[in-house]
C-alpha cells in the first residue's frame, strides 16, 4: 500500500507542476490515478513498468493552424489539434470538438478519458481526440465547408482506418462529417470509408450511430436501476442539452416509460409538466436549428426559464446530465440530493464537478460516471468501422442490439471490479480500473515503448 501511493503522489506531483495550466486535464486525470491504488497493490508489475507514468502521457500532440476565408472575404485563423493518447488496445479514437472553448488541456482531458471509455467497450479501440476553436455557430454552409477542408487538408496527414479514426462531437455533426471526408478522399485519392466515424448512410455511415450515445445512456442507466430492483418507468427524468444525445436520450428514456420533463440549450431551459413533446423539440433544435425558447409557442403549459444550468434546481428522480463539463457543482449537486434524486447518469464528458461526486457517493445515490454511460457513441462508431472493414451494413436492429448488449457489459464489467477491488458501489472507481487494466496489460505485453 505504501508503495502504491508513494507512486501516485509522485506521478500526480509532477502532473501539477507540468499540467497545471490544463484544470480540466488535471481534474480527469487526478480522478484517474487516485483510483489506482489498490491496483498497484495487487500489480507492483505496474509500477516497475512505469505504466502510470506513461499513461498519462499522450503518445502524440498535433497542433497546427487552420487558415480559411468568410463570406466577406476576410481571412480568417483558428488552431486545429489532434491528441493521439494511447494505441495499446488498438487505432486511437475520439472525436472532433469545433468550439470556441477548445484548447489543448480541453482536448488532452477529452483524450485521456477516451482511452479507458474506449477500453470499457471491449473493443480494439485506442484513445484519442481533436477538433478546433473554430465555432460553427452562425457560419454559413460555405464557411463551414472552407474552414473543414483546409482543417482536412492538414489532418489528412495524421489519420488513417489503422491509425487514428476521428468522429463527431461538439459543433462536428453530419454536415462537417461530409465536408471533412470528402476533403480526405480527394487528397488521399481513396475511398477509406473507415477513416471517419458518424458518416451519412449514403456513404458508409452506420444506422443507429446518431442515436447511440443518447440510447447507450438510457440503457447502462435501465441496467444500473434494474441491479437495485429499481425501474424507469413513471420516473419523473431532467436532461440537460437539446442536442443529439439529449434527444434521443428523451426518446429511449420515454420509450422505457420514464417521464422526461425538462431540457436545456446555452441559454436556457424549458419545464413541461406533462412531458416533453420530442417531435417539437426535434423540429426546433434538428431541422430549423433555432432556440429551445421557441418550444413554449407550441405547448401552452410549458415554462422557459434564462440560466439553463438552473434546470438541476427542478425535483427529479433520474438526472441524466448531457450538455458540457462541470456544469454540475457542489451546489446544484447538493440540490438534486435536496430534492431526492434517485441516479445520475453522465451524457456529456465529465459533466460533475469532484465536489459534485463526492456528494452523489456519500449520499448512495445511483451514479453512472461518463467514461462508462455514455461509451455507447464510440462503441457504435467501433461498429461502423466493422461494418466498413465488411462493406456491409447492418440493420438498425441489428446495431442496437449490440449497442445494449455492449452497455450491458460495460455496466457489469465496472460494477463486478468495483466489488472484486473493495470500491462497492462506487462506479467511478470500478470504471476507472477496468478500463486502466486492459489498456496496462496491453501496455505490459508490448514492451517500453
């Protein structure tokens, strides 16, 4: 024991003093390391082997600028980057983010919790993530599509089907999809239909990838509920975000007979007693891409209140945070216990604050940390890489099904470590070592490297 966390003082040290400009980097990877102990414990092979060292540590960091030009004319710059974290288990994975907050500890954090998401699937899928501060907001299509290709026509040289396989996250849906492997085809002068994940069907996209991460959450979350003889049905749900995961959250939420009342965009969030009308939200948010304000014209007893992160004040059984990280601190953690909150599951990327978790714990409230809730995205992704590899496609029936089985799993997998490590009923805990330890003996087979 004494040895084990001699070695994560040292590590988490010198992680401060190199990182400490990267609060998000930092915060994951702090998580991270304090759950190693009893690792080290039981595998001092670890330790001599320097993997905790090394895995903090990206394999490669591209940053470079993306230069482009606007519908007036004017010149415009913005930095891409692309972290390629870990490749033990297999090609690195991760998505895209274009939005103004991106910079390099945004995209590292991003990374690093994509290597042990990524193991947690149980597919050959390494970690990695990318994107840009450019904010897609109010471009045109023209100005999209510039600002994409010339991002592509760098990127280009760093990806592959066997080496690193983007996706879409915040701000990189369908249309920056198209642009981006469009640009790679023509300067690859290939059809690599596996080298970016989230495509339309019409050229190699899978059915059920949109719907994934949002499925998958409802799925470990129905999983989590049901191990404590707990079901969704006519529990009272609050989500956070109106964006894809939001969405078909609500869908697979309401489909189990969970009452979903309230969501939420940047600038606020709307309440409706009687549950959420999706097809509104849908309209709005998908096809007409407006505000979530416009959903009270439709629905006469529902509420839009400014300040969406006031949304976790409302009474609620089941939280399922979708929109960004650390919108939930101490406070609004406290509320939801306040207001008795049955099980938190995390859509979005490290949406609770430490602080935020550590109330959820000490207060027994079901929690299903992001790394293993929301792995369902990247899960289908590995799917629809299979399915390139095959030039072949599955039914959507088909994709789902493999989708719940691998949420399933990820559940049992985290929730089974957690007991055989003496962390029961701490899921973060049990996520953080069942993800480390494929990816650490992967690591351990393949030399110092």
């Amino acid at each position: 024991m004494e040895r084990s966390v001699e070695t994560i003082n040292q590590v988490t040290e010198k992680l401060r003093m190199k990182s400490g400009n990267e609060p998000e980097f930092l915060q994951a990877a702090s998580e991270v390391l304090e759950s190693l102990i009893p690792v080290l414990d039981k595998h001092p092979e670890y330790i001599e082997a320097g993997i905790v060292d090394r895995i903090i540590e990206p394999e490669r960091i591209i940053q470079f600028r993306v230069t482009w030009v606007d519908d007036a004319g004017k010149v415009r710059v913005n930095r891409g980057f692309r972290v390629q974290f870990n490749s033990a288990i297999g090609p690195y994975k991760g998505g895209l983010r274009f939005h103004p907050s991106v910079n390099l500890g945004i995209i590292k954090f991003l990374g690093f919790e994509q290597i042990f998401k990524n193991s947690l699937t149980g597919l050959p899928i390494g970690g990695g993530k990318g994107g840009s501060d450019f904010d897609p907001k109010g471009k045109s299509d023209g100005e999209v599509m510039r600002f994409c290709q010339n991002f592509m026509t760098e990127l280009s040289r760093h990806i592959g089907p066997d080496l690193d396989i983007p996706a879409g996250d915040i701000g990189v849906g369908g249309r920056e999809i198209g642009f981006l492997f469009g640009t790679y085809k023509k300067i690859k002068n290939i059809f690599d239909a596996g080298v970016l994940t989230g495509k339309g069907l019409l050229y190699g996209g899978s059915l059920a990838r949109k719907e994934a991460t949002g499925f998958g959450l409802v799925y470990f979350m129905d999983e989590m509920l049901k191990d404590k003889g707990i079901s969704m049905e006519g529990k009272i749900t609050t989500i956070s975000g109106s964006g894809n995961v939001a969405i078909y959250a609500t869908q697979k939420a309401q489909e189990l007979g969970a009452k979903v009342v309230a969501l939420c965009d940047s600038n606020g969030y709307i309440y409706d007693p009687d549950g959420v009308k999706l097809q509104t939200i849908k309209q709005i948010k998908e096809i007409e891409r407006g505000r979530i304000s416009e959903y009270v014209k439709y629905h006469s007893k529902a509420e839009y209140h400014e300040g969406w992160r006031g949304i976790w004040t409302l009474k609620t059984d089941i939280a399922l945070p979708c929109a960004t990280e650390n919108e939930i601190d101490g406070t609004l953690a406290q509320t939801l216990v306040n207001n008795g909150v049955l099980a938190i599951g995390e859509g979005a990327n490290m949406p609770s604050s430490p602080e935020a978790i550590e109330i959820y714990l000490k207060n027994k409230i079901l929690f299903g940390p992001a790394k293993a809730a929301n792995a369902g995205g990247v899960a289908t992704s590995a799917l629809e890489m299979s399915q390139n590899s095959m030039r072949y496609s599955w039914t959507f029936e088909e994709v789902d099904a493999k989708l719940k089985l691998i949420m399933k799993n990820i559940y049992k997998n985290a929730s089974n470590t957690a007991k055989e490590y003496n962390v029961e009923d701490n899921l973060v805990k049990g996520a953080n070592i069942a993800g480390f330890i494929k990816v650490a003996e992967s690591m351990l087979a393949q030399g110092i490297i």
